[in-house]
C-alpha cells in the first residue's frame, strides 16, 4: 500500500468509530425502551415494524400514535427526545469519514511526492 491508501484507512477509522458509538448508544436506548415497555405487558414494534421505524425516522410527528398503551408511548417519548442528536451525530460521522478520509489520503500522497520514497 502506498502513503496515500494508508492515509486515507487511518483518516476514515475516527468517523467509523464515532458512527459506531453513536449507533450502540441508539441500540442501548431502544433495548431500555423495550424494558420500559415489557415491564408495563406492551409489545414494542420498533425494530419489527418497518413502517414505524420509518415514521421514527422520517415523519417523527406520526410516530406516537393515539392507539399506543401508556408503556409504548413513554418509550416512543424516550426515543424521540434522543431521535435529532442520533441523526446530527450521524451527520457529523459521516461528514468525519469523507474529510477525514479525503484529507489524509491527499496527505499521504503529498508526503510521498515530498520524500520521494
């Protein structure tokens, strides 16, 4: 591998490990959800139902809906109170992946032109 190709690994692995953080983080929320609502006898769907989980995504206005027990709808509320900071910080990964990947790939290259190795 060249000076490049390995700058450009090493430029990726700070954003890779942030989006990682940020998705065991949503992964530990979603399983106290579950608990809060296993607790109270409610069946949760956010894994299970695509269609909630896009609503959870996209259209967070329709994600509590009027039918859901007192169990589903504090744990929907859990979720949707962590839902923005989830999605910047995955934003801000991805954002670290590209510079970071990009800029150190174009280090690299610069120090092999520089050294001449």
């Amino acid at each position: 591998m060249d000076n490049g190709e390995v700058g450009f690994l090493l430029g990726v692995v700070p954003g890779v490990l942030f989006t990682l953080r940020n998705m065991l983080d949503q992964v530990r929320l979603v399983l106290r959800a579950k608990k809060v609502v296993r607790d109270r006898g409610e069946r949760f769907d956010h894994v299970d139902d695509l269609s909630a989980f896009r609503s959870f995504t996209f259209k967070s206005s329709e994600y509590v809906k009027p039918t859901d027990g007192p169990g589903v709808r504090e744990a929907k509320e859990m979720l949707l109170a962590r839902r923005d900071k989830y999605i910047y910080n995955h934003l801000k990964g991805f954002f670290l992946i590209v510079v970071g990947g990009v800029l150190s790939a174009f280090l690299g290259a610069l120090l092999r032109l520089l050294t001449g190795a």
